[in-house]
C-alpha cells in the first residue's frame, strides 16, 4: 500500500522547490522511506523560480527569483500531462517525478494557459489572496486526479496533509476517513482563510462566508498530528474544541543526509563517538567552512576562534536579533559569527533583519552572513561549528530540525525552550537552554507581555552564551564532553526512521 503526503514544497538534493523548514522536512521523509523500504508518494508543486534570492546594493536587499540547477532539473523526469479545471478553464499539468529508491516525489507544473503558469512560479510568493487559493486548489485538484488516475486510491493507505494549505484536497476525494491533517506551525501563516465564494466557485461547496483551511480540515477528520510533544499542549489552546484528536510525532532528520559520513558510520555501527575523532572532524569540516567564508569575505582565517553559528528563515519570532544584538554590545569577545538565512521578500521585519546582518558583515571582520543559505551550504555549516544558536520565541517553534543536525554532527546548541528541543537537549549535558518555557500562545506581535519576555529571556541568552565562550577558552575538557555527549545522543532521537515508523508502521 501507499502511503501519500502532500504538501505545499519540497526540498530536494539540488532542486529550488522550498522556502524552508517545512520543505527540508518532506525530503527528509523522502529519503528516509526510500531507505526504509516503504511506497512513499509526496505530492506537491514545481516552482520554476523557485524562492527568493537575494543581492544586495550596500545594505539594501534586492530580491528576485532562483535559478533551477541543471543538476536538479536532469534528476527529474516527465509523466504525461493531464487537465484539469480551474476559473472554469482547461488547465494543462505536467507532472515531474523524483524517484529515490522506493519512494518518489512528484512536483506538478501548471503549463497553460499564461495566466495559470503563475501558480507554479515561486513557493509562497502570491499576487493577492485569491491567486494563494487558486495555487493550492491546483495542487488541490492536481493532487486528486493523480490518485485517482495513475496510482488508484485502492491503493492509498494514507494521506497526510502537511499544512492547512492542502485542506482543500479534502473538497476534491470522498474518503476522508484516510486523511490526516500535520499542523506544522501555530503561527497565523499556518492557518490560512480564504472567502467561501472562492471555496464555491471552484468546489462546488459553500462552507461558510470565510472559511479557516485549519478549523475546516479538525472539523472534517478525525485524526490530526502535531509535529513536536509541546506543540501538542500549544495547538490544543489554539484550536481548544478539536484538541482532543490531536497527537503528536515529533519530526526527525535524515541522518545519512546530514551528518559527516565518518560520525554517521559510527552511529550506523554502535559505536560510541570519541573525542579524538569529533574534533579530526570538526577540524576538517572547519578547513571547508573557512572556503565557503572566503567566497563572501575574502581573504579569512577563523583561527582558533569559536565558530557561533545562526542561521535560518529570517522571520521575527526566530528573534535573529538576538544574535546581532549580542555581537553589537559585545565587541572585544573573541568569536566568529557566521549568519544565515532569507527573509520573505514581503516581510517587513525579515527584509530589517537581513539589513542589520549585512550591516555587521559589512563592517566587522568576524561576522559573514551567508544571505543565499540552501541545503549544500547548510551541510557545510552545520558541521564545521563549535556552537549553534536556537532562538525562537516560546511557544512559536512547532518543532524545528536544524538544531538535530548540528548536534548530530557534535555541535552543541544553546537554545530557548521550544519544539523539539525539550526531548532532545540536556542542558548542561548534551547542550544548553535558556528561558522559559511557554506553554500559551502569546501573540508577538500585539501581547504587550512578549517585549518584556524577550528582555528578560535575552540577558539569559547572553550570560549563556559568554559563559559557553569562555569554556571553550578556558575549560576546553569541559566543552568537548558536551559536543561529544550532543554526537552520541542527538542521532538516536532525532533519527527521521523512527518518525517515520510512528507515521505509518504504528497501527495508529
């Protein structure tokens, strides 16, 4: 049997169908199942200018679309197209198909007419509200006719929405009773609405004058999974009358996709990691890093410096502030900083983070900011570290992964108390946390008692983070213990199989 996710992007070795975590996540799944053996189909959406991308004049971000790699695009391969109807018109699809093993992945691309082509032009990046609910009808009815069409739902198992973005799938097949919704975020932009005009006109169905994708899909199914413990405790207050059928599957990586081969070889085996062989890795790995610094910088030695490393999504309640606050009021400490990650190129708030980071790498010589952060460059990083830093604000980080990869690669974290992290990290042990652990949805935006959360939990942060760097100075011993209890840990708990086997082996 099949087991089916469909999702709103995807991130695939060399292929720009992803705007962040999400997307990382869904390839990961991908090529764990391929590993494991199961029939795992992603359906999703091939976007031909990707993301965003950004250059900069001084300290002004200019966007633009992504170019596909030519090593992407030959790793796909075409299916026969179909049509389906949309805006009462013939819409040609062509379906791309990704095959890793025993898994595949396929990406539809709307071809015509000129006015449906933008569907498919960039993840996340609409026109209007109405053109963000004629793309995910598109991969709504996309999704359906390949199911009924070239798989055969006799076949399906499960199907996994991944996000309220894909709810509407919900509109176009009768069995519901196979449908699960994975609520990735409590985040507004996780939950989106749109007017039951668009709803009726495309489905047939009025469901109300606005219709939230979310409280639509708890409504219509039984069974809906939250991707981290807290999380679970979170949604619940959010979405307080469906609590009751949430669970919650804690999300994992694909360690052959993210750890050193040697650390990954070791772990394959059983046998525990030393520190002899973290720091021959993680000096190897650095030689790399200091390449991938020369290409934005220049000339650039890290020295014997602590690598602190930041790098994601640049959204406000990552709080990337806290970092670039930390390097303004502490000049003389004896660190190199290496910051990373895009903005959505509406964003108010991502667009004056990714000035502040460009400012400091414009002007001091142990800041980088790597501003077209991707999964190559992510590899580099995330393995060549000494600290990696985990911000979000309490109760916003449904789970996250790129804490897992790090601290699989023996890279401790230092991270506030959200997602995941609380069943990954031992502070003082394998890493450290900071700051409270909120259990409410504070909204960040209009909560007059987030600014005073963040002060607080910021003078946390740097007392934390100075007393770390100094470790690594003075108390080197004391330091690599906890790298090496993060390598000997982390991968057992955050290997992407064993999330897998919750999702689909269980009997749930």
């Amino acid at each position: 049997m099949v087991v089916v996710s469909i999702t709103p992007e995807i991130a695939l070795d060399y292929l720009k169908t992803y705007a962040g975590g999400l997307g990382v996540l869904e390839g990961d799944k991908l090529y764990g199942a391929g590993d494991m053996g199961l029939e795992y189909l992603i359906l999703t959406l091939y976007y031909r200018g990707g993301y965003v991308s950004y250059r900069f004049e001084g300290e002004e971000p200019i966007p633009g679309p992504e170019k596909q790699d030519i090593k992407g695009l030959r790793q796909l391969r075409p299916d026969e197209s179909f049509t389906i109807i949309l805006r009462g018109e013939k819409i040609v699809v062509q379906p791309w198909v990704y095959e890793y093993k025993t898994a595949r992945a396929v990406l539809f691309e709307a071809v015509c007419p000129m006015w449906a082509r933008s569907l498919t032009d960039r993840v996340y990046i609409e026109e209007n509200a109405e053109h963000q609910f004629l793309r995910y009808a598109f991969l709504a009815k996309a999704s359906a006719y390949y199911l009924k069409n070239r798989v055969g739902l006799d076949r399906v198992s499960i199907i996994d929405l991944e996000e309220a973005h894909t709810a509407l799938t919900l509109l176009t097949l009768d069995d519901k009773k196979r449908f699960r919704l994975i609520i990735h975020t409590p985040g507004p932009w996780g939950h989106p609405g749109f007017p039951g005009d668009y709803i009726a006109r495309e489905f047939g169905s009025f469901l109300g004058d606005y219709v939230v994708l979310t409280e639509y899909a708890l409504e219509r199914l039984d069974k809906a999974i939250v991707v981290s413990q807290k999380q679970r405790d979170v949604i619940g207050k959010v979405f307080p009358r469906h609590a009751g059928k949430i669970n919650a599957i804690t999300n994992g990586i694909c360690l052959k996709r993210w750890m050193d081969e040697r650390l990954y070889e070791k772990y394959r085996s059983g046998e525990r990691i030393d520190t002899g062989l973290l720091r021959e890795v993680r000096s190897s790995n650095r030689g790399r890093l200091e390449e991938l610094v020369k290409a934005y910088k220049g000339e650039t030695s890290l020295g014997n410096r602590p690598v602190i490393v930041w790098i994601r999504r640049l959204a406000r309640y990552k709080r990337p502030y806290f970092i670039a606050r930390f390097i303004e009021e502490h000049p003389d400490v004896e660190a190199y900083y290496v910051l990373g990650g895009k903005p959505h190129p509406r964003d108010s708030d991502g667009l004056n983070y990714a000035r502040w980071f460009r400012r400091l790498h414009l002007r001091l010589n142990n800041v980088v900011f790597i501003h077209d952060y991707d999964v190559e460059k992510a590899k580099i990083i995330l393995r060549s570290g000494d600290v990696f830093l985990f911000t979000p604000f309490s109760g916003w980080e449904a789970c996250g992964t790129s804490y897992m990869k790090a601290g699989s690669n023996g890279v401790p974290i230092l991270s506030s108390r959200d997602g995941g992290v609380l069943e990954v990290v031992e502070d003082g042990v394998n890493s450290w946390l900071f700051g409270s652990d909120i259990r409410d949805f504070i909204n960040i935006y209009n909560d007059p008692r987030a600014k005073e959360i963040d002060e607080r939990e910021y003078r946390e942060f740097e007392e934390k983070l100075l007393q770390i760097i100094k470790m690594y100075y003075d108390q080197p011993d004391k330091y690599w213990e906890v790298a090496v209890n993060a390598a000997n840990t982390f991968p057992g708990r955050v290997n992407i199989e064993n999330t897998l086997k919750k999702y689909y082996l269980s009997g749930d």
